[in-house]
C-alpha cells in the first residue's frame, strides 16, 4: 500500500492541477474582456467579443456590451450586415441601451436607411434629450432627405445643447449653403473653423463659397490649409487647380 507521504504527494498534485485550471479559465475571461474593450486593435475586439459571446459564463451586462464592441470593431471592417445584427442583439437584451440604439442609427444613416434612421435617434433622444450628438445626426437625416428647414432647426438646436459642436455648424452651413443662403454659410463653416482650426471639411466648403462669390484669394487659402494637413484630399486639390488654371488663363 502506498505510504502516507505518496497520498500527500498525489493530493497536492491534484490540488495543483484544479487551481491551475481555475486560474487560467480566470485569466481566459479576463483575456476576452480586456480584448473586446480595446478599440484600437479590431482584431483582439472581434476575437475578445466572440469569446464573451460564445461563452457560458457572460452575463448579460456583459453580453450586451460585447454585442456593440462587437459590431463598432465590424463596422470598421466594413461588415456592415453583421454590424447591424450586433446592435439589435445588444438592444434585444437591453432595449434602453442608449449608445447601441445610437450607434445602430449612426450605421443606418450611413446606409441610406433614413426611417430606421430616424427612429433610432428618437428613441436616444427620448431617453436622452440633451444629447446633442443624436440631435446632430437626426438633423443629418433631414438634411439627407433634402428636408431643410427641419434639418437647419435640428442643428440650431445641436448647437444649443453644445455650443461647441463644430460638426453641427458645419452641417447647418451645408443646409444653408442648398438653400443658396451663402453669408449664413459662411459664417456657420467659420464657426466651425473656429473652434477646429484643421477642420478639413469646414475648409473646403467654405474654400467653395468663396469661389462661388469670386473671392479667389480667400477660397486658395482655404483649400491650400486643407491641403497641409490632408495633402490627398480630392476636392481640395481639383478646387485649387481649377484656380491655378484659371489665373494662368488670366495672365
């Protein structure tokens, strides 16, 4: 029969081998959520959400935030489909879960789809009403859906809610500028410009009104600073052409 000292060794052998199993399952769910966190690597998200996703383990809290980390790190894969399906999982579990609703409302008016646009941001502004980046977004919508007038007062009322919400100047100048109202784009891209210096996007469209009103050196400067920080911005370089040609033709 074995002597005392072999049970003991035997015991402590097994004792051994359940820790390490309970440590690296440990570490395995630490792994996965530290994984599906990290908004830097879409690799490590994608693996790290379907491993909570997968798992038996998760909770539901956690469930839900590996659905929308799952498809933030999808949308940036350009998958958009699954995307989608991400979101809603995380929204069937936890309908009030205000960044999914807005983010899957964000995907959608990427997409074109302005109804299902529409109403995810007013779901987020029902549950949030001071949130002034889907105020901003459904305001895209309209201006999407070449509405305006509506698009303008969902800007204005951005802007209230952030006054420095460069991207909701920058819009509401887009609305005014459809509408032919030129000075009031001016001076919303402006407002922009001031509070991002390097908005690129404030830039070249105020560059473009001031070559519809023959400002030329003040729309060369424009695009000439969009070029400085984006030196492959596409319009910007054709607007600054076209006034280089221009001038040539000129002289």
């Amino acid at each position: 029969m074995p002597g005392i000292a072999q049970w003991r060794c035997c015991l402590f052998a097994v004792i051994s081998l359940i820790l390490a199993g309970v440590v690296t399952a440990g570490a395995s769910r630490a792994g996965a959520l530290d994984d599906c966190a990290n908004a830097f690597d879409v690799d490590e998200a994608l693996a790290g959400c379907t491993a909570i996703i997968d798992a038996t383990w998760a909770s539901e809290e956690q469930l839900v935030q590996a659905y929308n980390n799952r498809a933030n790190a999808r949308t940036q894969r350009r998958q958009m489909d699954g995307a989608i399906d991400d979101y809603s999982r995380a929204l069937a579990l936890a309908p009030s879960y205000v960044n999914a609703r807005y983010n899957r409302g964000s995907l959608y008016l990427e997409l074109g789809k302005l109804d299902l646009a529409i109403s995810d941001f007013d779901e987020v502004l029902q549950l949030d009403p001071h949130r002034a980046d889907a105020v901003n977004n459904r305001a895209l919508v309209l201006l999407k859906a070449e509405r305006y007038d509506e698009a303008i007062s969902g800007f204005s009322a951005a802007v209230r809610l952030d006054p420095t919400n460069a991207y909701a100047y920058n819009n509401r100048g887009v609305a005014w500028r459809r509408k032919k109202q030129l000075a009031r784009a001016i001076a919303d891209f402006s407002a922009a410009i001031d509070l991002l210096p390097e908005y690129i996007g404030a830039l070249n469209n105020r560059g473009e009104i001031y070559l519809l009103e023959n400002r030329l050196d003040r729309a060369a400067a424009d695009f000439r600073r969009v070029l400085a920080n984006d030196p492959s911005h596409v319009a910007a370089r054709r607007n600054l052409d076209f006034l280089s040609e221009r001038s040539a033709t000129r002289q």
